[in-house]
C-alpha cells in the first residue's frame, strides 16, 4: 500500500469535507495555496511536523489521516444506485449526462 498517497488523498479528502477551500486551509496550516496543491497532488510528503498541524487543523490524529474510510464511500453508492432504480429511462439519461460533465476534469 502507498501510504504516501493515501495520506495526502485523505488530506484533500478532509479540506473537502469540512469545506475549506485550498486558500483557507494553506492559511489554517501556515503553508501557500501552492504547498497545499503540491501535497493534495502528492508532488510535496509533508513533514512530521506539517502533518501535525494538518491533523491539528482537522482535530484528529495522524493513525486517522492513514484510516481508509471505504465504509461511507460504499454508504454513498448504495444511496446513489437506489436514486437510480426509481428513475425513468429519460432521468437515467439525464443523470449519466450530468455524471459525465461532473467528472471530467
């Protein structure tokens, strides 16, 4: 397992989630919007030290920056796939369209 990526892939994770903007949370951590890119894009591993912060910021512990959270991912789907069973032929279409454009990056 890359434990490199799957602490800067919970990072962005997290910044998402508790809905700060790369700007905001480059300011919480004392770092540039740049450094926050660099590390979310996994070209920048953060130091012990910067790690402690970013787990400070986010009121967690580094053992739950590495914990892989699949439980909600699959709670989503779930969700997500009975939205879908209701749906008409035209609102499946719709709903792929819209996924696509989402998605794309």
């Amino acid at each position: 397992m890359n434990y490199q990526k799957l602490i800067t892939s919970n990072i962005k994770e997290l910044r998402l989630k508790n809905g700060l903007t790369q700007e905001q949370f480059a300011e919480k951590i004392g770092i540039t919007v740049n450094g926050v890119s660099n590390i979310e894009r996994n070209r920048y591993q953060p130091t012990a030290k910067m790690i402690d912060k970013i787990c400070t910021a986010f009121g967690i512990t580094p053992q739950e920056l590495l914990t892989i959270d699949s439980s909600a991912n699959e709670d989503l789907i779930k969700n997500i796939n009975t939205l879908l069973a209701n749906c008409s032929p035209r609102q499946l279409k719709k709903t792929y369209e819209i996924i696509q454009i989402l998605i794309k990056k």
